[in-house]
C-alpha cells in the first residue's frame, strides 16, 4: 500500500514537472519558402 | 531541409524550442513575414533579402548549410538553347525572389534581355512553375532539389547548371532581425544549435535524412531521395557560415537594380562565431 502510494506521488511530481517543462518551452515561427513538389 | 530534419530528430525541442512551420511561395513574401512579425526566423534567398534591406529593412543573415548555388534552369523539351526562350513566357515564384534573381542571370549571360525578350510571369513557387511549365503556359524556370529532379521524370530537360558557373548563395539561410537577435539571443542561438545538430545528422545519416525529407516533401521515389542526400551531403558545410561572395554576386549582377548595400551589414556571423569559440560544433561532430 505504502508503495503504491509512493509510486502515485511519484508518478504526479514527474507529471507536474513534465508540464512546467512544456510550459517553458518558447514557442516561434518559421516560414521557409520549400514545398513538396506534388503540393501544386 | 536542415530544419524539417532538426525538428524529426526533435532537437529543437531538446533546446526548449517548439517550433511551427509555415510554408509561403517565395522568397519575397517570407521577407514580408518576417517584417510583419509572422515569422521570427526564416529560410529564404538572399536576393530577397537585399533589396529589403536596400530599403532600410532590419533583416540579417545568420546561418546557410550549403553555400555552392544549387539552381538549375529547368525548360520544356522543345528548348534546346536559352536563346530558344526569346518571345517567350518563363517563370518565376515572385518578383525579387531568388528564381527571378537566377532566371534573369541565365538570360543576360546569354545575350538576352529579360525586360524585352520574355514576358515574366510569377507562378508562386517551384511546384506551381512545374504544373504550369507540364500544362504549356511557361518555358523555364529556376529549380532546386529536388524540384529539377522531378521536372526531368516530367519529361522537361535540365538546360543549365548553375554551380558549374561559379555561383555561390547561401543555401537555406536562416534570417531573422537584428532586434530579434537583440531581444532574444538566446533563442535565436537555441535554434541555430539544432540547426547544426540537423546538418551533421543529415550528413552522418543518411537512412534518417531520407526518411524525414521524403515524409515531409510526400516524396517516395527512392531515386529522387537519394539524388537529393547526394547532392546535399556532397556540399553540407562543417559550420554553418554565410558566404560573403553570394550576397555580393546577386549585388554585382545587377538583376536587381542598382544597390547600395554592403554585403557585410545583411550578415550577423556573431552566432556562428560563438558556437565554433565555444567548441559546440566540434562536440557535435564528435557525438
């Protein structure tokens, strides 16, 4: 029982940081001029 | 290219980077982007970004791949020699854009005057020049990989090879604005680690840069992806420095009116410079 629960809280903390990992991921735009050839 | 394969290999993310492609038709317009704020980075020609910066533009070339001109001036089969396209239409993606900067390069060598001799049309961008070359309605048009390759399985033919004439260009230039290097170096140096870390993997894995190219350019013709990792890998630069010479050929060609622009102000080798001092592009190559 004492285990599982350890494995949740576990589970949880690696799930926040996770998010926090995503949440700092800076976000830009790139524009390239390429295209597949059968795209037109 | 380098970038479709940094972002297969996830590197980007691995420097805390996610990024969004957006595809626009020539070079002109992603200039404009940029400018406009749609984009912070951009893969684009350099004869695009001269005349905007002859116009007081804030744009700075940071980074290419490759710096031998990969062009080729690709015709319908009925023309044997560029002065065959005397009276007739050829194609460009847009007007400033690289393939008019090449398109108008062939001519002049040539003896032909592309303000008197052809009428220019814009298709919009290289799959669009090629249905409309395939369909009749334009004789020539400046191709890249794998593009010409593709032309050629149309039945088109390959009239000119440019790097046979001593071109140079900075391939797959990464541009961006010298405020946005300002505003957030860190980020700008971020995506140009990826960025290299995407040239070596090209270079060292072949399998991997096939794959990736071929899933994002829908190609399954292995002819056609090998013919384009040969032609890359061939080429790829160790460090991603821009050329110099290739800005000033576009400036002395005269193609696109008279200018006034160092070529030394468009480039910012500020970035490249600190990757090699710090010894990040040798880690890379020994990875």
């Amino acid at each position: 029982m004492k285990t599982a629960f350890c494995a949740l809280i576990c589970f949880l903390s690696a799930s926040i940081l996770l998010d926090k990992e995503l949440i700092a991921q800076e976000r830009i735009t790139v524009c390239f001029t390429q295209a597949p050839p059968e795209a037109g | 290219m380098i970038p479709v394969i940094a972002k297969e290999a996830k590197y980007f993310e691995r420097e805390g980077i996610t990024v969004e492609y957006v595809r626009v038709g020539g070079s002109t317009r992603i200039v404009a982007a940029l400018l406009g704020g749609s984009a912070q980075i951009i893969h684009a020609g350099e004869p695009a970004v001269v005349p905007a910066a002859q116009r007081g533009a804030d744009v700075v070339i940071v980074a290419a791949f490759c710096n031998a001109a990969q062009h080729r001036l690709i015709v319908r089969p009925e023309i044997k020699d560029v002065r065959d396209l005397k009276g007739k239409p050829v194609g460009i993606t847009t007007f400033g854009s690289t393939s008019d900067y090449i398109l108008r390069f062939a001519l002049q060598k040539y003896g032909l005057d592309p303000n008197k001799d052809v009428s220019i049309l814009q298709t919009g961008g290289q799959p669009e020049g090629l249905a409309a070359m395939s369909a009749g309605k334009i004789f020539a048009q400046r191709m890249g990989f794998p593009f010409h390759l593709k032309a050629q399985q149309m039945g088109m033919r390959e009239l000119i090879d440019f790097s046979q004439l001593g071109l140079e260009e900075n391939i797959g230039a990464m541009i961006t604005t010298r405020s946005f290097i300002a505003q957030r170096r860190g980020t700008v140096l971020r995506y140009l680690r990826a960025y290299v870390r995407g040239m070596h993997r090209f270079k060292s894995d072949k399998e991997f840069a096939k794959k990736s190219y071929g899933k994002f350019a829908q190609i399954n013709d292995e002819a056609l992806l090998e013919a384009n990792w040969q032609e890359y890998a061939s080429h790829m630069l160790r460090s991603p420095r821009p050329t110099i010479r290739g800005i000033q050929q576009v400036i002395d060609s005269g193609t696109l009116g008279k200018v006034d622009v160092k070529p030394e102000r468009l480039v910012d080798f500020s970035l490249v410079d600190e990757l090699e001092r710090t010894g990040f592009i040798d880690a890379v190559y020994k990875e």
